[in-house]
C-alpha cells in the first residue's frame, strides 16, 4: 500500500473513532464529573465578574488620589480595559482552538491574579493602565473559554442548566462586590487597593485548583488525539454507571472533522458569517447598556445629590436581583428555546432602566436597580451558551471572541455616551435610551439558530 493511502486509511480511522467517542459520550444523560469541577471553573467566574464590578467603585477614590481628569477616569476604567478585554478573549482564543481549552484556561486564570496584584500596586495612570489592561485581557479570555468548557463537556439536554450553575457561583461573585466596596472605599485610603488584593487571591486560588480538569474530548477527537478523548469519556461513563445511570447506545453523527485552517478563516463563510453578524450586532447592542448602568450609575447618581455612600448603597441592594435571574435561568435554561429567554431578559433590563431614571425615591430606584441586575443574571450565560452553541468546535472560541469582543465596542459607545445623554436630555429618557438598546439585543438574538437541547453539531453544523 502506498504511503498517502496509508495515511488515508490511518487519518479515516481516527475520524471514525472520534466520531465513537462524542457519540458515547453525548449518550451520557448527567454531569459525568465530580460536583466539584462546577465549583472551581465557579470560582474563576466569580473572580470574573468581581473583576468587571470592581474597578467601577474603585474608580473615584483612585481619581482623587491620583488627581486624575474625568477623560483620564474614562481612559483607565472603560478603554484599556475595554481592549484587553477584545485582544485578550481574540488572541487567547484563537490559542485554544488551535492547541486546546485546558492549558490556556490555565494562562487565562494567572493573567487576571497578575493583573488584579499588579492593579492593587499602581502608583500612577501609566501604572495602573499598564495592569488594568493585563487583568482586561484574562477577564476576557476567560469569559470565551470556560462558556466554550463547559458547552463541550456537558450533554446536551442540560448544556443550559450547567453553563448557568457555573454562572450563577460565579455572579456571586458582582452581587457581593459592591458590599465590599461598600466597607473598605469609602474607609480606608487603600480600601481601593484591599479590594483589587481580594480578586488577586480569589483568581490565585482559581489557578491551583484548575490543574484537576480535563481536556475537552470534543477538542481532542477533532485534533486526533483519540486515545486520550477516549480515556476522559471512559471514566464519565464509569462516572455515571456509578450512579446508577443506564447508558442508551451511542447515535453515531456524521461530524465535521475538517481542521487546519486558521480558525477565524472559517467564520467569513456561509452560515458562520451571517451568525457572526447577527451575534456581533447582539452584544454591541446589549454592552452598550450593560457598560453604560454598571460604569456610570453610581457617577451619575452622584451628580443628582445624592451621596456616594447611597449611590453604592442603592447600587448594591440592586446586586441582589444578580443571582436571583441566574436561579430563574437554572429552571428555564433547557425548557424554553434560548434565544426567546434572551429576548424574555431584555424586556426585563427595559423595565428595570425605566424605574431607575425615574429617581422617583429610594425604593423605586433600589426596585429599577434590581430588576437591571436581574436582567443581567437572565441574560448573560444564557447568551454566552447562546454564542458557543453557534460556532464549530474548530473555530468555537474564535467565533465566540469576534462575536463577543466586536460586541464590547458597543460598551465603550455605551459608558461615553450615557453621561452625554443624561447631560442633554436629562437623566431619566438617558436610562431609558440604554433600556431600548438593550430591548434590540433581545430583538436581534431572535434570527439566531435554535439550540436548546441539541447536539452541539446539530447546532453549529
């Protein structure tokens, strides 16, 4: 036999066995991994969003002790950030379709204690630019990848509900940031500085316990490292035997195994692109209000004299409507068609900017508060999910980073231009701008694919 047509034969087989090893291990109806992965991919995902909540009640003290202007406040809070956040889930990204999630999971998690240490030790703009951007750039890498993880690893029928457990510990993560902010801001001179410290510790420990998790099969089998795959599926069927869990025999699918390419090079193409689009244009139009409410409200409440405690304060009863819609989500996750409960969560960010532009008093402010967080909780793994489920496993975090960072320009149109609104039209129709932006997400997520309780092939072809 020549040796092109044994290479042929070898490179058949190993696309056949993988094709074998998804389809035993999609067969397997439960989480098939100890209870305590969720927990520690959760506990980077609460570093996370404590991360994005932080440095907006950090901001003003670090404005006065480093006398910066409101633009030098911007620069730092919003921009930097803001193109870590892009570069990093892009570059990161890229990485992990190419050489895999599990090592650059790994790199992503010790960005973000780098940069939260390096954030706690600035003594300047130049300073603190410089690792607001490393931290920008783990934030949202790490976004891409554990989305993309846990979509890979978790079957179909229940991919919603575990995507939005990891979540929701995760999310605890913004609900309880403004209580801390609370105690150490307004207190102490370093009470800034503690507060970038606890994201150091809390990412630190994410790392040392990230080293338990497996590679995902998905990943492996397309790459023809089918021994290991088969060996990780192996033990998650053994998992679920254990647990008295039968196991249906496996439906084998016809699978994409193309690869080679660079990643991103598969996105401009057919369906991909047109997704791309649509996705790209949701979160634009999502982040501009979502950068907009967490990075301006409590500056431009402020400037409506009331004080920066109450601001915090009415920011921080607010938080709780956090976990509360990622609880409502671990319900309805697989029950309802994804892209409709995105458009369910934007109708309820709507009515929440309505209430909080009113001003109305502190219950109607702290109630508009709420609902907005709540909305967010609804929202965002939902459409996270929502966006992996839409991309090839040989471009998923790829198609994930331009959809979503494209998407995070968005943010930085949002947070400069509220105070512009509210400037000239007055805070309540400038809350209520933000709250019909939002709206337009939901609507555009609504020409997106189906993708509750399939196949990740059967969603992203």
């Amino acid at each position: 036999m020549a040796l092109s047509e044994q290479q042929e034969t070898v490179s058949s087989d190993l696309v056949e066995r993988g094709r074998n090893v998804i389809a035993r291990m999609d067969r397997i109806p439960i989480w098939a991994f100890p209870s305590s992965l969720i927990v520690i991919i959760g506990t980077g995902y609460f570093f996370t969003f404590f991360d994005i909540t932080d440095i907006g009640f950090a901001m003003p003290a670090i404005a006065t002790q480093f006398n910066l202007t409101n633009s030098e406040t911007l620069f730092v809070a919003l921009a930097v950030g803001l193109v870590g956040y892009i570069l990093g889930s892009y570059v990161i990204g890229t990485l992990a379709d190419r050489y895999g999630r599990f090592n650059t999971m790994l790199a992503t998690i010790a960005l973000t204690a780098i940069g939260s240490f390096g954030d706690a030790s600035a003594t300047n703009l130049l300073t603190l630019s410089i690792w607001r951007f490393v931290t920008g750039m783990g934030v949202g890498a790490d976004l891409n990848l554990v989305s993309t993880y846990i979509g890979e690893l978790s079957p179909p029928h229940i991919r919603g509900r575990m995507s939005v457990l990891t979540f929701f510990i995760g999310i605890i993560g913004q609900a309880v940031t403004p209580f801390i902010a609370l105690a150490l801001v307004p207190s102490f001179d370093i009470g800034w500085r503690l507060l970038f410290v606890i994201g150091g510790v809390i990412a630190g420990i994410a790392l040392l316990v990230r080293f338990q998790l497996p590679e995902s099969p998905r990943w492996l089998a397309l790459h023809g490292r089918v021994d290991k795959a088969d060996q990780i599926v192996t033990k998650m069927e053994k998992f679920a035997v254990t647990k008295g869990v039968a196991l249906p025999e496996p439906i084998v699918r016809d699978l994409s195994t193309e690869k080679g390419k660079f990643p991103t090079s598969y996105l401009f193409h057919g369906q991909y692109l047109k997704r791309l689009v649509i996705l790209a244009s949701m979160w634009f139009f999502w982040y501009i209000g979502n950068y907009g409410f967490l990075g301006d409200a409590a500056t431009l409440l402020s400037a409506q004299n009331i004080t920066i405690s109450n601001s915090i304060l009415y920011l921080a009863v607010g938080a709780l409507g956090y976990p509360v819609g990622a609880a409502a989500m671990l319900k309805l996750a697989d029950r309802v068609e994804r892209k409709r409960l995105i458009f369910g969560a934007t109708v309820v960010w709507l009515m929440g900017m309505l209430l909080f532009g009113t001003l109305a008093n502190d219950v109607v402010i702290s109630v508009g508060s709420f609902l907005a967080s709540m909305a967010l909780g609804m929202y965002l793994q939902v459409a996270y999910t929502f966006t992996v489920e839409s991309y090839p496993t040989r471009a998923r975090t790829s198609g994930f980073a331009l959809s979503d960072g494209l998407g995070h320009l968005g943010g930085a149109v949002g947070a400069l231009a509220l105070p512009v609104i509210v400037a000239a039209v007055g805070f309540q129709l400038g809350f209520a701008t933000i709250g019909a932006t939002g709206l337009a997400a939901g609507l555009l997520s609504l020409a997106g694919p189906s993708a509750t309780r399939k196949h990740l092939e059967q969603v992203s072809g």
